[in-house]
C-alpha cells in the first residue's frame, strides 16, 4: 500500500508541474498547449480522436522518470482550441510549427495515440528535419481501396460516413458499441490507463465537432504523402485491436520509408498503450 501511496503522490506531483497556454495561429484561431517543462529530450504528443489534449498521468510518470520533456496540444475543436472545420490531417503540422516555436522547441520527437497517430506523421512529412522520430499506436492508415479499409472494425459507422463528407458524419449518431474493446482494453481502463476514459468523456461532453472533423480528415486524402516521412517510424500495433485493425499496420509499414512495426498480438486498441513507456526508450535508443 505504501508504494502505491508513493506511485500516486509522484503522478500528482508531476501533473502540478504542467503549465498550459493558448497560443494564437496566423489564421486568428488559437490552439491551447500543455508543457511539463525540462530541458530533456522534447516529445511532441498526439491526443487520440476523442480527448482534451491533456497530458494523462501514464504518459507524464513515464516521461518524467526518463528525464523527457512532454508536450502536448489540443486539435481544433477539442479542449479550448479553436475549430478549424475542413481541416486535412496535414493541417497540424502547420500548427505544430507555431506551437513549438513559441515555446522553444527546436528538433524533437513525436508521438501519436489512435487519431494522434496521422498527425503525428503529417509532422515528420512536412517540417523537415525538426522532427528526429515518429512512434505511432494503433493509427489508422491513409484511406485506400487496396485492402479492405473497414475490415475488422466492429463499428466502422462514423469512418464510413465521413467517407461521404463532413455534413453526412454530423448526421451520423455518435454511439460506441462496448465490442470494440478487448477485456484487456476494459482492464487498462480501470486501472493505469484510467485517466484516459476519464479524459474522453470529458471530451464527449465538450461537443463533436473534433471528433466529425477528425473523421473526415482519416477518411479522406490526407493532404502528405506516407513516402514523404524519411524519419525513422515505430509503428506500434495491437493484434486483437477491434478499432484500427493489424492490416492498418501493416499498410503503413508497407508506405513508410523507414519504418518497423512492433506487433502485440495480445492487445487491443487501449490495452497497446502499455507500450508507451518503452516506445520512449525506443527514442532515446536512436
């Protein structure tokens, strides 16, 4: 019970730690940033597709005990950023470029949960040699009539609408069929990875418009070409995801340059997660 007592006041610790701010972009919209500090190694995260943008507890214990300095922002439309509909996945890293900017980030890595994981890419593709690193967890891959795109989605509905344009997803009622997840998925809800149930819910009650225009933005051409990201790329997969399934990773090991996929065969779409912390050791390998 002690070390748990400890665990919990060194996350509550590191979380005080973390400063926000809203940061104004040349188009007049602002997008709303979080930075745990340090002058350690930068990582640049993206939210998965809904949440706030806040830096959870998992990811701050992990990077703050490798000395990693972790940042995180807030899409459009989620978490006090401003909306921007008709947004294409390439769009963050324009954004990306202004934020880091403004908070002094010269080169540093990125990574990217679910929908975080695209932008997460976009990022590498187009801000040069800023970007040292990508890792991407259970991202979906660019949309492509190669291989069945919405093959092993147990409930592909709002992908599928979004395939119709933005006004046929808002149409689409925003249901999540307890299926998609695994039990290993349900345990890591209920336990380390409980912030981030918390974080979406949060997100779900703010409103939809991040997650319709998320879902346009995956469903369409993603404004950058998966050739065009040089940089090295760990593509982290869960064998038994019910949300992106394996062939999604698959088609991004097959695009990307330099790419190497870690396939967990016993994890799903939330449980893949536990892999962030070694994916931070992956980082500071290279």
């Amino acid at each position: 019970m002690a070390a748990f007592s400890e665990r919990a006041a060194w996350g509550y610790l590191v979380i005080r730690l973390v400063t926000e701010r809203d940061i104004p972009l040349s188009d007049g919209r602002t997008v709303h940033v979080y930075d745990s500090g340090g002058d350690g190694m930068a990582l640049l995260w993206h939210h998965g597709s809904p949440q706030t943008g806040a830096l959870l507890a998992p990811l701050l214990e992990a990077a703050a005990e490798r000395g990693i300095r972790l940042v995180g922002y807030a899409r459009p439309s989620y978490g006090g950023s401003t909306p921007d509909p008709g947004r294409d996945v390439a769009k963050a890293a324009g954004d990306v470029r202004v934020l880091a900017d403004a908070i002094g980030l010269g080169r540093f890595a990125t990574m990217g949960a679910s929908g975080g994981g695209p932008h997460a890419l976009a990022c590498a593709a187009l801000l040069g040699d800023r970007v040292t690193g990508v890792v991407t967890l259970a991202s979906p891959a660019p949309y492509t009539e190669a291989f069945d795109w919405f093959a092993g989605m147990v409930d592909p509905g709002g992908l599928r609408a979004a395939r119709q344009g933005r006004e046929a997803r808002a149409a689409h009622p925003d249901t999540f069929d307890p299926d998609s997840f695994i039990a290993a998925d349900w345990a890591a809800l209920e336990a380390d990875w409980k912030s981030l149930g918390e974080d979406a819910m949060r997100a779900g009650r703010a409103g939809p418009d991040g997650l319709i225009d998320d879902d346009v933005a995956f469903a369409r051409d993603w404004g950058f070409e998966l050739e065009a990201v040089t940089t090295p790329v760990l593509a982290v997969q869960g064998g038994l995801d019910r949300v992106i399934p394996p062939a999604h990773g698959d088609a991004l090991l097959r695009a990307l340059p330099n790419a190497e996929l870690w396939l967990r065969t016993r994890d799903g779409h939330v449980s893949v997660l536990h892999a962030c912390p070694v994916a931070m050791d992956w980082f500071r390998a290279r």
